[in-house]
C-alpha cells in the first residue's frame, strides 16, 4: 500500500512541472508557528501547486492524475521522470521507497560517485533528549563503505552541543561514536572560505578541519526548521558546515560572528545559499548529498522535543545536485493529498523556505529543474 501511495504520488509529480511549488490553502488556523502567513504567490506557482495537488499543469494545459486516467502505480520502476523543459542543466534525482540500510546504499551507489582518500560525512548529532536524527544503524554500511568520518560543528545557540566536549558525548550517546570516527570541525575554531556571487557574505567560516577531507558525502534528515522553513541539503552544507562564527554569519547575512539573532528573513535564506555555493566551490564536485524522509516534523533535529509528524515517511533520495535533490524533497511534500502534512506546508511557507530554493539556482548553486529516477525494482 505504502508503495502503492508514493508511486501515485510521483505519477502526479512526474507528469505535471517538477521546478517547485506555489503556497496551498493552508491558513493561520493550521499555522503551528503563529502569525500571518505571507503570501508570494505567482501565476507559476499556482501552475505547479495545482500539478502538486493532483492536476497536473504542463505548458499552460491541463490533464488527470493517473488515478484518474487508468493508468496503474502498482510501483515505481519505469517511473524515470519528466523534467519540466528540455534544458541542459536538468539534474538527476535518484530515490527509494525503502528506508532501509539497503535502499540508502541503492541510492548511494546509483550516483556512480568515486570519493576521495579523506571522506567527511556531515549529519547532525541531533539535540537531546529526543530529536529525530538519522539512526547509526540506517546509516552504518554507507559510511563503512566509504571509509568515512562523520563530523559536525558545534551550535550557536546553546544546548547540549554548544561545545566541543559535550558534543562528543552527544555523538557518543546517539550511537555515532561507535559506528565510525567523529569529529567537531571546528573544535579548533574556524577557517575562511571565499564567497563569490553573492551579496550577503564575502566570507564562509566553517570549521577549522573541514579541508582536512578532500570528499563529503551528506546525510541530511529532511523535515521542517523553525526559522528556515525545512531543512535539507541546502542547510546541512551551509549552517550546519559552518563554525559557531560562521552560523552566527549566516544567520545575520554577514553582520556579525557572535550573535545569531537579528537581520531580515530572506537575508538569511540567502547566506544560507551564499555560504553552501562556497562549500561547493571549495571542494570541486567532490561532494555528493542524500536526504532520508522519514520523521517528517516540522522541527528540525536541533529541537529535542520535536512535534509529532503528521505526514508518513516517503523514502530516501540521492543527488550531485543539492538544490535539485531539496527541490524534489519539497515537491514531494507539496504533493500530499487531504491535508496530510499541513503542518509542515504551513511551516515551510510561514518562513517563505521556497526563496532558499529560488536564490541558491540564482546564484549557481544547482538547478531546480530535475529528472527523478527510482531505484527500486
């Protein structure tokens, strides 16, 4: 059934426009962060929430969901995908239904990626008591595979993994000690990546061991955040990379390294393209990015008490491309019938998370035009 579900689902997606989504009908009574939902609404985007919704809308015409057509979604195999226009920057999107330590190494090894020497594998240790991380074992045989370390940066903001010491036991309570070797990047403070085509920050800081690795394979937990609307690829290269200075930078586009709080929303949405073009650029291709759906919150793993989900998990997705592989993780949600994961919706619309997307294409960071590809047999 679950297959059966997400495979109608991706019919919906792979017929009708797969560049992004517009804002759903979900008002300030569903609103879980509170206040006046902003409404950036554009005539493309009416076309891609209507194909989202289960009308497909392609080229100005309209056409019935595959439910409705006949046509049969008993799986996904064959599903290769539609992109939106014929465009040399389209971008491949591998994913699976199966969330699994094998249907993460199925989408791991369809990327045909050759790592380096020195592999980091970025995640988020996830903030105590109870935040939804990736599970060690779900993640084991990939960062065996590739002989990988696993780092992190300590946050900005308080909590259990403001610093060095107490992160690592953080790491070591939630199992990641024990699967491979870990380490805080910037235990050692911060070092400079230059930023170019941007018009927030002229500098990067991450941690001051991220060029001790030549390739990094990202694992991001896909679901919401408070302030950036969901969190993904996008965030995990760019906050989550960045040193407590660097977050501090990001979060007030260039204004200040030792405060987080203060400058205007769509400012930091940008910085956090700015500061992930940055990481992309240093390290020459040699990066590759994978977002599990699963636990789909609408509270990042920074939050130890996070919400409940009220969407069911949808898979695991791979890509070169980090901007084409959230684009995909987000059309996937907006494709939810019967309000399930309004929450999320409203949550990523109420911090007008879209414009990350919009602005890391603008700026070179990857397309959001792509070709999905399941793996699964």
């Amino acid at each position: 059934m679950k297959k059966k579900l997400v495979a109608a689902i991706l019919s919906v997606l792979l017929v009708g426009s797969m560049a992004g989504c517009g804002n759903a009908d979900l008002n300030d009574s569903t609103n879980t962060v509170g206040g006046e939902n902003p409404s950036h609404q554009t005539d493309e985007d009416t076309d891609r929430l209507s194909a989202a919704a289960g009308t497909p809308v392609q080229n100005g015409e309209t056409d019935s969901s595959p439910e409705q057509s006949g046509e049969d979604n008993s799986g996904l195999s064959g599903m290769e995908g539609t992109p939106q226009q014929s465009d040399d920057a389209v971008s491949i999107v591998y994913m699976t239904t199966d969330i699994s330590p094998e249907g993460l190494m199925a989408v791991y090894e369809a990327l045909g990626w050759t790592p380096g020497e020195n592999v980091a594998v970025k995640l988020s240790t996830g903030e105590p008591p109870a935040s939804n991380y990736l599970d060690p074992e779900l993640i084991r045989d990939v960062v065996q595979l590739v002989d990988g370390t696993i780092v992190e940066c300590n946050t900005a903001y308080g909590g259990s993994r403001a610093e060095t010491a107490m992160h690592y036991q953080v790491a070591e309570d939630h199992g990641f000690i024990t699967i491979a070797d870990f380490q805080i990047l910037d235990e050692d403070g911060s070092m400079s990546l230059p930023v170019s085509g941007g018009t927030h920050l002229i500098e990067n800081l991450v941690g001051a061991h991220f060029g001790d690795y030549d390739s990094y394979l990202v694992l991001s937990h896909f679901k919401g955040h408070a302030m950036a609307g969901f969190s993904g690829a996008i965030k995990n290269i760019s906050i989550g990379l960045g040193s407590s200075e660097g977050k501090c930078l990001i979060h007030t586009a260039g204004e200040s390294s030792s405060s987080p709080w203060g400058g205007d929303q769509d400012s930091f949405l940008e910085s956090m393209g700015e500061a992930g073009k940055s990481v992309v650029d240093a390290l020459d291709g040699q990066i590759v990015y994978i977002n599990v759906m699963n636990r789909l919150s609408v509270d990042c793993d920074c939050n130890g008490r996070p919400a409940e989900p009220d969407m069911h998990d949808i898979g695991i997705l791979a890509s070169t491309d980090p901007v084409a592989l959230d684009q995909t993780c987000i059309d996937l949600i907006y494709a939810q019938k019967d309000g399930d994961g309004a929450s999320l919706v409203n949550r990523i619309e109420y911090r007008n998370g879209l414009h990350t997307l919009e602005y890391a294409e603008q700026i070179g960071l990857g397309s959001r035009t792509y070709q999905l590809i399941s793996v699964d047999e």
